[in-house]
C-alpha cells in the first residue's frame, strides 16, 4: 500500500495526513478488505517528513484516528 495525500484546492501532493484524504473512512477500507499490514510512504522534496514524524502520522492512520 502506497500512502500519500492530496490536497484538491491547489492540486497537490502534500505532506501525509495534510490533505484532503479521509484516513479514517481509508483506514475501514483496509480492514474491509483484509489489507495486509505493509506499506510505503510516497514523497517528493516538498512533502518531506522527518522520520520520527513520519512514524508518528502513519501510527494514526493504522489506529483508525
């Protein structure tokens, strides 16, 4: 599973959990159908997170928050 966020307003990919995707409707989605646990971040230079912070937003996303 590919995690990046988009924001429609100005039509960009930005830093996770920043834009306009409902992590918590995704997160039910994963469950629904068995999603398996792996996943990556995808990120240019712009959305950059450190590391830390990056842990962080995606623990929120496997927690349904």
């Amino acid at each position: 599973m590919h995690l990046k966020d988009y924001k429609k307003k100005t039509g960009q990919f930005v830093k996770l959990t920043e834009g306009d995707v409902n992590w918590k409707e995704v997160r039910k989605a994963f469950v629904e159908v068995g999603w398996p646990k792996f996943m990556t971040v995808e990120f240019n230079g712009d959305d950059f997170l450190e590391p830390d912070e990056l842990a962080k937003r995606i623990d929120r996303i496997i927690a349904g928050e």
